[in-house]
C-alpha cells in the first residue's frame, strides 16, 4: 500500500463525520462471513476521502486507488493487489489468480477474523482491458469466508454496473442520506470558524470586511454546496488563504479565478461526457443536449430537450444515461427528469458552451 500512501493521507485530511457511512460497513461486516460492500454518490461528495479515512482507521485493509495515474487496468490491478496481499499476509504463495490467492487467506484466516480489501472509484476504470461479460477488474463472484470487498463508485444504471457477484452485498447511496450529510457539511464548514482556526487565515478578515456574521456564512455555504465536498474544499480553502478578498458572498458560487482544482475536476468532467476524439455526429449531439440541459436550473426531461433541439427522444435518453453520474435524476408526474448534480457544475458547462 506504500504507492497509496500519499493518495491516502491527502484524501484524509480535514476529515469531519460520515459516521453513519462507517455504522453501515460495521454493520454489514458483523452481519455477514463475506461480501461487498459498495458507497455509491456523485463526484465530489466525499466517496474517496470515505476509504482514505477507513484504511487509515484499518491500516489491515488492502487499498487500491484505480484514478491514480496508469491503475486503471485490470492486469495492473491483479498484479498490485496480488502483491499487496503476499506483502501482507506472508503465508500465502503468489499466483496469477486473484481469486486462488483469496482462498488462501480465507483458509489462514481465524475465527471472525476478517480481509478487506478496499477499492477506489472503481468506474474509473478501462473497461476495454476487460474480457466481455466479466466483472469489473475480474472480482471474484463467489467469495470465500472472511473476504471482503469496500467498494467506492458514481451513480451508475443498475444494468451497467460490471458486477456479477453471488455473494452477501449492499449498496449504500450518500444521496439518500441528507440530513446526514447535510449535518456533516456544516460541521465541516465549523471548523474553519472556530475561534483558533479563523484566526489563522484570512477568512476572519473576509467576513468583517464584507460584514457577514459566521452563521450567514454557514447557512449560505450549506445550501450552495448541495452536500458537495469538493466544492466546499476548495471554496473555503481559496477563502483562507484570501484570494477571494473583493468577492461577495453572493458571487462566490459563480467565481472561478482562484479555483483551479475545481475547474481542472469540472473540466475531466466534461472530457468523460464528451470525449475530444468522439465522432462528430455524436459529438454534435451531446453538444445540443447539453447546451440546453445548462440553461435550466430545476430537472428537465428527454422530451423537452429532445423538443427543443429537434432529435429523436430515444437518442437524447441514450445521451443521459451515458452521463447519469454527472446527473440527479427525479421523477416528475410520471416523467423522469434529469439535472446536473451540483449548481456549480452547471455554471461551469454555461461558461464553456458559450465560448465553444
């Protein structure tokens, strides 16, 4: 795990809450002698800095990171996995098979004694590495006692999830947990405003100058992060080292100079929902769709997109479904209606659609 290392201690700093995500795994582990365990929720609500935190909790566990530059391919993974196992458990013989290698550290395992393996955004990965019709990254569909997988992942069509699995699973959704999340963004955001903390950074600064009391900053950031992380990371993080000395509390949602991780986020975004090297008839499409899925700010449906740039419904679904981890979707008097997952990321596409 000595390659994570660094990936982990990043994706854990300043972490705050998710007690209930951690209560779920507990629980799920207790319940059962194997099996999969997969967080899923959309990019930035916290997913990676999840595992980080658990492995560093469970420094037993095996961690694998497939958004780590060249860790997206199966054969790299069998052999990382595989070496961090023979690391770990010095018993074991090492094999090309994953699945081999498992049963024999179920077979050294004690009584209750458990293997987790965790692994992060796992859609992250290249599917054309793969075998058609095998799981993903080719985990194992029976599991032997004691073995346990903790998986990260994007919302995804249950259809499409790579994963053919007979073993005990349970998928937890962040996005069906707000008043939980929405509990650990404010004690995220509390911490900045302690009396030690703000001291120390030019956020103090940036309240009085713009007289906003700390609990109008509190409320405002809430419901502008939409329980998004990253946004609040790295919005806090520009406030704190005081690049955003002349901007409004009202135009912070809308202001980019300074947040160059979010843009470069938004901007892998973008490439994964339209790839620069896609055909152009496709290209041109999606273009269309989302040229107008920016302009609306509450869900909208196919139909209507599909009304207004005149294509065929059908081909405008297909559109959305390839970018459903980009996008909340709602029912809607029997429609189903689609939006982007956070105000921010909208804001962003607006701006690129208009100087393409």
């Amino acid at each position: 795990m000595t390659e994570f290392q660094q990936v982990i201690l990043e994706k854990s700093q300043n972490f705050i809450g998710r007690k209930f995500v951690f209560t779920a795994v507990s629980n799920f582990f207790h319940r059962y002698d194997r099996g999969y365990f997969t967080i899923v929720g959309a990019p930035g609500m916290g997913k990676s800095a999840i595992l980080a935190k658990y492995v560093t909790e469970h420094p037993e566990a095996i961690y694998y990171n497939v958004q780590v530059v060249g860790k997206n391919r199966v054969d790299v993974f069998v052999a990382t996995i595989c070496k961090q196992i023979v690391e770990t458990r010095r018993e074991t013989r090492n094999c090309e098979s994953l699945h081999s290698l498992l049963q024999q550290v179920s077979d050294q395992l004690q009584f209750q004694q458990k293997f987790i393996i965790a692994i992060d955004a796992l859609d992250a990965i290249d599917r054309t590495t793969h075998t058609l019709g095998s799981n993903l990254f080719y985990l194992p569909r029976y599991l032997p006692r004691g073995i346990y997988f903790l998986l990260t992942r994007r919302p995804y069509e249950r259809k499409k999830s790579g994963l053919l699995i007979e073993a005990p699973s349970q998928i937890l959704n962040l996005a069906e947990y707000p008043e939980q999340n929405q509990e650990d963004v404010q004690t995220y955001i509390r911490q900045y405003l302690t009396p030690v903390n703000i001291s120390s950074n030019a956020l103090h600064s940036w309240l009085i100058n713009h007289h906003i009391h700390p609990q109008e900053f509190l409320e405002y950031l809430c419901a502008k992060s939409e329980n998004n992380f990253m946004y609040l990371s790295q919005i806090i993080s520009a406030l704190c080292e005081g690049f955003y000395s002349h901007v409004s509390l009202e135009a912070l949602n809308t202001t980019f100079p300074y947040l160059s991780g979010l843009e470069g986020y938004y901007q892998q975004h973008l490439q994964t929902m339209i790839p620069p090297n896609a055909p152009s008839c496709k290209t041109e499409l999606k273009l269309s769709v989302l040229k107008v899925l920016v302009q609306f700010s509450s869900p909208v449906s196919a139909e209507v997109i599909a009304h207004i740039i005149n294509a065929d419904e059908y081909d405008v679904e297909e559109v959305l479904e390839n970018w459903v981890e980009f996008l909340t979707i709602q029912q809607s008097d029997r429609e189903i209606c689609y939006s982007f997952y956070h105000d921010n990321f909208r804001h962003f596409l607006s701006k690129q659609t208009n100087t393409s």
